[in-house]
C-alpha cells in the first residue's frame, strides 16, 4: 500500500478554529498513480470535549460528512483515511472527473448531544400510514421504515436514487433496486448529506424466530427518533440532536450522496463498540455501487464484491 507520498498536502497543521468560519480546511492532490490507495492524514488542534465531524468537498461549496462524531479530551486530533482509487466501472467521473484529483476537507464543531435547538419547531416523524413511518430530514432525503416487510429505504431528494435495507436471516442492501451486498456486522449505518444519520441493528424476532432489522435510529440536525421494527414502536422522539447516539456503534458505516451526476455508495468505517466512540479509528473508503443519473437513470454500478454471493 502506498501512503502520503501520494498526495501533496496543504495546510495540515492548523492551531484552534482559526479560519472565518470556524472551519479547518486541508486540500488534498493526488502526486502519483491513480490505480493504488492513497492515505490522507490531518492533524489539527481542536477545542477539547467539543464533537466534530470531518467533511470533505470537491468544490468548496458542496460539503459530505467523512467521519464518525468526534470527541477529543486533548488539544491535538489526528484523523486519517485510506482512499481506494478509481476502478473500471468509472467511479472516477464523480464530480465531472475531478474528484479523486483534487478534494478538501475540514473540522466541523457540532452542538452537544442533546442541546436545546430551540421553541416553535416540528417533528419530522410522521406516519403516513398505518405500520408505516417515514423522516424527512432538514435536507430533504427521506426515510421510510416499514416493519412489515423488515425494509428501511433512503430515497435522496430527487425521488430517484434510493437505497434499500431489507430481508431476514440476513440483512440485504440494495441500490436503486440492485443488490450489492448484505450486511457484515450487526449494526450498519448510512451517512446522508445535511446532518442526517441513520443507524440500523439487526436481532433475532421473536414472533418470527428470523433475523430481521430491529431498530432504527435517526439522527437528523436538530432531532433523534428511534424506531423498533420489532414491536413496531416508537421508542424515542426528541426534538435534540443526536440523542443516545454517543452509546449507540455505528457498525458497517457508510455514506450515500449525490455525487454529481448519480449517486455514489461507499464504506467509510466501522465502529464495533460503544467504548470506541469520540476517537479516531481506522477507515478505509471502499466504493460500494454507484448509480447513472439523468443521462443512464437505471443504471446501477455494482462496485463491491461480496464473496458470500454470486451476483455481486
């Protein structure tokens, strides 16, 4: 594996939240091949106690979250990614091709667990029928969680891309209706651009005896609902941001954005335990399926091969 003498890096150090905006900024270049993994690290000093999130953009005016939540008890942070660079299937046309040549990133403060976000708003839980609820988050992506049918499904605001979690025994992932692979940990999670995260677990039903999805938390901005599949309750509602999330793994974490033209599906980290949360941990980008946009809207790029099935 090659690592940093890949990249050209700018501005890696930076002391507290010195810029305007109160944002860290890194631009990264690739130096060498574009057919080998690359390792960007940043170390930056940070507020102490304070959660970040690292975002990255192609352009500097469209933002994705990178990284699980944050939560240094020192000064100094340091965050690192392995990149797995473009393949055949042309993941490298992401942002009209610029994207695995030139990208930024930054440390983003978020208000605490829990803060006050204020009077006069609404809840975004709904149910537009019966056995059914659905989340439209602040960005517009919405969430459908059928316990029916053990399905959760991720539509993007164009209506169009949607990604699926589904099935029993084991969990099932699709994009745009293709599958792509099942789930590798017991806890999966999809990052989803505006401040949306959703955190899936999977159990054992006991009016089934199959295991299915069992619940479903939805951390969105300014608001926290959790869903159990199971009994086909809403166990948590508060109108606070990214309630209990802290104590709750994120598992098999990926992210699912509008990359463009056509969504894009990648791995991005997986955090097995509560014990782990608030630090770096190792992460490894591994492209998942990628969708064709208005110009191919039912193409699905399947980018991932799970050995567990045939037609991945």
């Amino acid at each position: 594996m090659r690592a940093s003498s890949l990249l050209l890096l700018s501005s890696v150090l930076a002391s507290g939240l010195s810029a305007a905006d109160g944002n860290l900024f890194l631009t990264v270049q690739h130096a060498g091949s574009s057919s080998v993994p690359a390792v960007v690290t940043v170390q930056a000093s940070l507020v102490p106690e304070v959660p970040y999130i690292v975002e990255d953009s192609p352009d500097l005016k469209v933002w994705n979250r990178v990284s699980p939540v944050l939560r240094s008890e020192v000064e100094s942070l340091t965050w690192s990614a392995t990149h797995n660079l473009p393949n055949p299937f042309g993941t490298s046309t992401l942002y009209g091709g610029t994207w695995h040549s030139r990208r930024f990133y930054r440390f983003r403060p978020l208000p605490p667990e829990g803060a006050d976000g204020g009077e006069g708003r609404l809840s975004r839980l709904t149910q537009p029928q019966a056995g059914i609820w659905e989340v439209t988050t602040a960005a517009g992506w919405k969430i459908r969680v059928d316990p029916a049918s053990s399905s959760v499904v991720i539509f993007a605001p164009n209506g169009r891309e949607k990604l699926e979690n589904w099935g029993d025994g084991n969990v099932h992932e699709n994009l745009n209706g293709k599958h792509l692979k099942d789930w590798f940990s017991d806890s999966r999670t999809v990052i989803i651009p505006g401040e949306g995260m959703v955190t899936l677990t999977r159990g054992r039903n006991p009016a089934t005896s199959k295991v299915t999805i069992q619940t479903v938390s939805i951390y969105d901005a300014d608001q926290t609902h959790r869903i159990d599949m199971h009994s086909g309750t809403v166990t948590l509602s508060r109108l606070q941001p990214r309630v209990g999330e802290a104590a709750e793994p994120d598992g098999e974490t990926c992210r699912f954005w509008d990359a463009g033209n056509g969504a894009f599906l990648e791995n991005i980290y997986t955090q097995d335990s509560a014990s782990n949360t608030g630090q770096p941990i190792p992460q490894t980008h591994v492209p998942l399926g990628k969708t064709g946009g208005d110009a191919n809207p039912t193409q699905v790029n399947d980018l991932f091969d799970d050995p567990r099935l045939g037609h991945t």
